[in-house]
C-alpha cells in the first residue's frame, strides 16, 4: 500500500464544559482560522503478516470464512445436492463495483470451498451463488448493501486501529422512530450519543449527520463504518470534541428507494451483475449514469436537488433536524451543525446543505457529491481483482476538472466567496488513490480552482491505496471529524 501524504497533526484537548447550554455561536461569525488535517494511520508497504483466523463477524463457532496470514480468504459452504456453487466477492480494482462470481470446488462430504488471492484492508461484502440462485451464507452475519442483505468479512490492516472497539469509554447507539409529516410515515433513525451523555444533563452537543451509499440504510455508518467506535477512540485520544451522530435513509415512500427497488447511494444505477437484482436509479440520475453527474438542467454541481435540497432535503429541514433537536440536547445552530455522505450520499449532502447554508456549517463530501465527479483513477490500476481478476486500468489522460462557474456550482453556493467562507467553516472532500471510480487528480485540480476562485475553507483528503470502498470512508470520516466544531 502506498504510504500517505504526511500531515502535521492536529489535536486539540477541550472539555465537555465549552458545550454549555448557554453557548451560541455570533450571527456575524468570521470564517475559521485554517486547520491542518490529521489523517488516519496507514500499514505501510512492509507491514508484518497477520495470522490465521476467523472472520469476525462469522456466527459462534462458525470458523468459515476463515481469513489466512496473508489476508486471503477461504470460504467454505455445505450444498450436498448442489450442482454448482460460486462465491460472489464485492472488492475494488474490478473495473466496476459489480460483484464478481468465482466457482467453488464441491468436496466428497458436500462441502464448497473457495480461497481468494490476498485481500485490501478493511470491510468487504459477499454472498452466494447456488445453481444460480442468490444465497446468504449461513455461518456469518449480514448487512444491508447492494439493496439487499449480504455477508460480510473484515480483512485487519497492521498496525492500524481506529475504528477498532477498544478499553475507552464508549457512547451509546440509539435506534429511534419519528413521524415525517412530510412523508407521512415513520421513519427510522440511527443516533449515537457521547461517553458522559446521560450523566451531565446541562451540556449541550453539535451534531453530525451521516448519509449512506447505493442500496445501503441507516444502519451501515454504524454496522460497516463503525462511526461510534471511530468517534469513541478519537474522543479518548483527545482529538475531537463530543458529538451527537444521527444517520437516516434518504430513501422516502420508494422515490427513489426503498418502496420502489431504487437505492440513493453509490451511483452506479446499472445492474450489480450477480446480484439478485439491479437497483434502480437515484433521484436526479438516469439509469446506468455515474452518480456524481448532475441531473438535467441542474447546473454543474447542482447534483439533481431542488427545492430545499429536494424532497429528503424538506424532509430533513422540517422534520428530522427539528425531531432531533427537541429530542436530544444539542447545540441548535448552524455553527454546530455537520453533514457528511459517501458516493450517492455525498452528492445528497452537497444538493441538501449548498442550499441551506443557514443551517450547516460542516459539509464533508466521501467519494461523490464533489464537483471534481467520479473518474480518473489513480496513476495506475489499482489492486488486482478480488480473486486474480485483471482490474480495468485507469485513463492515461486524467479527467480534466469541469470550467468553474460560481453562479451554478453546489447550487449557486459560492456565487459570494466571502459569504460562503463566512457560513461554512469546513467543506472536506476525499477519494481514494485507486482506479477506478475515484478521482484524486480531479479533486486536487478542483480545490485548485476553489482557491483561485476565493474560496479559502476547501481540505482534500485522499486514502492511499483504496477505492471506491468502506476503507476509503472510514478514513474520510476519521479525518473529517478531527475538523469538527473547533
């Protein structure tokens, strides 16, 4: 793995004591003094083998998947009668995020097995293929992806531990119902609470909403991202001030989601190849278009929206912003309020909060939703395919960053470079280095062009040697929430 661009770290030790009840930020705040990011750790290229073990998030007693020293993986599973048996694996540097199906070989007793070529670092989705039918493997657990229910396994990265569950103090994670009167139905939501929430009754917290990927829910910022343990371990460290994190489906009544098969999230829009299905179309994107692209007549960067943001934008403003507020103790503000998405949610959260600046101060972008698009790669092709798979390589001319026109990009938004420094403390963009949806030299040239334009708040991060991947958004979301609130 490439070793990541250093950084000066940044970490600032302040007490629960400043989110007094009383505290407000100014009407006439000033734009933030500039900070530098901290990235995450990364195992570097001579990085000591793991061992041998069992997939984490198998069942009691289930040894398979099993994950070898060298970060391949055996699969086994029991089909006596079965006449063919493949094993589908989610991974990047396959040229797409389609799942690609690998046979299994069947055993005297009955039994499949499968062993992968060494795996990436971090969460990966799979499922089984049984005489051409999807199948779940029963040895291990499931979370949502792909719309539908997928197996998972956690491949460990040497050395690197922040969003592994540790001896600190944990928060806790809540699940929630509200009623939307404008869905007019109930809606479900995640919410984690800081270590010492319910103990000091008078602090007040700032608040940071989450929004997940194609296919996904409520439950994968949680489940996958692990956001409560990364918060959980920065805050130990001293390195971020105590926060509320709520995250939501922006899927309403199937527009777009799920009552209708369509999925707001990655991007893709196409069919998922040995998936059960093909998820339709996000909101504002056609079918089989790259989700980054805006929506017709939505100017560069407008990113489909609308009014308000769009109908989960509404949705947001006038039920789960103020559901969340009257029942939990936050800070209630703009200068304490933070969105952040990844792919598909990251195109929702620049069309939600670029139109309700006077109520977000903290945009981060994860992999979409920038004006830089998906595209370009890295220098090269990326990590091989999940299994031997040659993976597509990655244009030899990166994409060009798309002209800049602040009367039209994020909505208009930055049409007043100063006004837009003023209202938003923090707008944080990453991709990974890897071919082949993510697209760093686009968003290098882009902040370029933010900068040149006046826009002075703009912080790039790009996650060496991942892609379009959990990976890549755990350590966007370490980064952006050392940026938080400071």
């Amino acid at each position: 793995m490439k070793t990541a661009v250093c950084f000066a770290l940044f970490a600032a030790v302040l007490t629960c004591n400043s989110y007094a009840a009383s505290k407000k930020a100014p009407k006439d705040s000033k734009p933030a003094v500039r900070q530098e990011l901290s990235p995450p750790p990364v195992a570097g290229p001579n990085a000591p083998a793991g061992v041998q073990h069992a997939n984490p998030y198998n069942v009691y007693g289930a040894q398979f998947p099993r994950i070898e020293a060298d970060n391949r993986v055996t699969f086994h599973f029991t089909a006596p009668t079965a006449q063919k048996v493949q094993v589908a694996l989610v991974t990047s540097g396959q040229g797409s995020l389609n799942p690609l199906p690998y046979d299994m070989t069947k055993g005297a007793d009955g039994v499949w097995t499968y062993t992968s070529v060494p795996q990436g670092p971090g969460y990966h989705n799979y499922w089984m293929i049984v005489d051409g039918a999807t199948v779940l493997d029963p040895g291990t657990r499931t979370f949502m992806g792909y719309s539908h229910m997928c197996n998972g396994y956690e491949i460990p990265e040497a050395g690197v531990d922040f969003y592994d569950l540790k001896d600190v103090p944990h928060g806790n994670v809540l699940i929630k119902n509200y009623f939307s009167k404008t869905a007019n139905a109930w809606r479900r939501i995640y919410v984690y609470t800081p270590p010492g929430y319910d103990e000091n009754l008078k602090i007040r917290y700032p608040v940071v909403y989450l929004q997940h990927g194609s296919g996904e829910d409520e439950t994968v910022w949680f489940e996958m991202g692990r956001a409560n343990l990364i918060v959980d371990n920065l805050l130990a460290a001293g390195k971020v001030k105590p926060v509320i994190v709520v995250s939501e489906t922006s899927i309403i009544n199937g527009a777009g989601g799920r009552g209708a098969g369509a999925a707001p999230g990655r991007g893709e829009g196409a069919g998922r190849g040995a998936g059960p299905g093909a998820p339709g179309a996000p909101v504002g994107v056609a079918p089989g278009a790259r989700g980054a692209a805006p929506a017709a007549g939505a100017g560069r960067g407008g990113f489909g929206g609308g009014a308000g943001g769009g109908a989960y934008g509404q949705l947001m403003t006038n039920d789960l912003i103020p559901w969340v507020d009257a029942h939990f103790r936050t800070l209630a503000d703009r200068d304490h309020r933070a969105m952040g998405g990844l792919s598909m949610g990251g195109m929702i959260t620049a069309s939600i909060t670029m139109v309700n600046l006077d109520k977000f101060s903290y945009i981060g972008l994860f992999s979409g939703g920038s004006a830089a698009g998906f595209g370009g790669g890295g220098g090269g092709r990326g990590r091989g395919g999940a299994n031997g798979a040659a993976p597509a390589a990655a244009p030899t001319t990166p994409a060009a960053a798309p002209a800049l026109d602040l009367k039209t990009v994020y909505s208009g938004a930055m049409a007043d470079p100063a006004e837009f420094d003023r209202k938003v403390k923090v707008l944080f963009m990453s991709y990974g280095t890897e071919a082949p949806l993510e697209n760093p030299e686009g968003l290098k040239r882009h902040q370029e062009q933010l900068i040149a334009a006046g826009i002075t708040n703009s912080y790039i991060y790009l996650s060496p040697g991942t892609t379009h991947e959990w990976q890549t958004w755990r350590r966007s979301f370490y980064t952006f929430s050392q940026l938080l609130f400071k």
